[in-house]
C-alpha cells in the first residue's frame, strides 16, 4: 500500500441513493473527494474482508467515522468512499472523517436525523430499483434489455430503500444479517395513487 502524498479531503457527503445532504443511522452513505484512498486502489468489500462475520471497518487502510462512531467500509476509490453509517441514534450537526492509510482528513460537518428515506435507482435514474416478486428486474423493457419488464396492474412489487430508520428488531451493530419491520408503514403513491403497502422492513444491511 503506498501512502499518499496528500492527505484526504472531503468535499461532499450525501444518502448514497438519493443524494441528499442529510444522512440518517443505519444508512448508506456515500463521501466524494480526493485522496480518499491509494491512488489506484479502487474495490468493493470481499468475503475475505469480514472477519467475525462482521463488516468491515477498513479497507486497505482506508477508514471513516460518522459522529465519532466507526462506519462500515463498502467501498473505495481516491474520489469516493460508500459506507453505511453506525446504527447509533444521532441528530443535528455530526462530523464524518476518512483516513488512508493513516492520514486523516480534515472533518467535514454533515447534517444528520432519524430518518433519510430515499429509493435506490437503477444507474443514474429515474427508475426505481425494483423487482417483481420472482426476483426478475423490474423496469422498461429498454432499460436492461432481456432483463427487465414493467410490472402489470395489481401486480405485488418490490422496492429497495435506505434511511428508513429503526426497526421492530433491534439493530445488531456490523452484522451482515439485519431484519426487521418498520414501526410505521411508509406511504407509497405510484402515479399519485396510493398504494398497498404488504410488508415494510430491512432485509439486510
């Protein structure tokens, strides 16, 4: 691992599927700069990365802390980081920090509350990461060609979100398993209709 010449710098951190500026716990997060990692080092989280079946915290040397609270590493390049915020309750004004390879940056404040809730997309949007309930991609059959196809009315879908906040089951803090229902069912309006939402709740991290 070379290290830098220059150390990290932040220059934006946001919810990694809406892009919004406010963060939430339990929440992937996505933090833009430079000399975020070694030049060149560029992965995502391996098997080998999870020791004690638990997420990791560093990759390559590369780390982040949200609020003073150690945040999981998903992912790393010089320009951007992913990671998924502790699940430790936390509001108002909160600083995030990368280090590489033991270079820490200068931290960045972030504004932070229970919930965040966004809808993943598909690349860069509009749509919507979904599924039908057999797992197949949802989405024109132009968007992935072969692989999606529109839902049908009345059909039962399948929507991935983030920043939903807690659950019925206590978070277990770097568990790679998480489960639960949210307490308060999320209104859900396609075409401005409402809805039937039949299940609300983490299915992993």
């Amino acid at each position: 691992v070379t290290v830098p010449t220059a150390g990290p710098l932040i220059s934006r951190v946001t919810n990694a599927a809406s892009q919004s500026l406010t963060i939430a716990p339990n929440t992937w997060v996505a933090i833009q700069g430079t000399n975020l990692a070694p030049a060149g080092d560029t992965r995502t989280w391996q098997g080998q990365d999870f020791a004690n079946n638990l997420m990791p915290t560093q990759l390559d040397g590369v780390t982040a802390t949200v609020n003073g609270r150690s945040a999981f590493v998903s992912y790393i390049s010089p320009t951007q980081v992913n990671i998924l915020t502790p699940p430790d309750a936390m509001q108002g004004t909160v600083q995030v920090t990368v280090t590489n390879v033991g270079t820490a940056s200068t931290p960045i404040s972030v504004q932070a509350q229970a919930l965040s809730p966004s809808l993943f997309l598909f690349g860069a949007g509009p749509y919507a990461a979904a599924t039908h309930t057999n797992g197949s991609y949802l989405g024109p059959a132009s968007l992935i060609p072969g692989a999606t196809t529109p839902a049908k009315p009345g059909e039962t879908v399948v929507l991935y979100g983030n920043g939903f906040g807690p659950t019925s089951a206590p978070l277990v803090s770097g568990s790679p398993v998480q489960t639960g229902n949210l307490p308060t069912t999320p209104l859900i309006a396609i075409g401005g209709i409402a809805a039937t939402v039949q299940f609300a709740g983490l299915v992993s991290p």
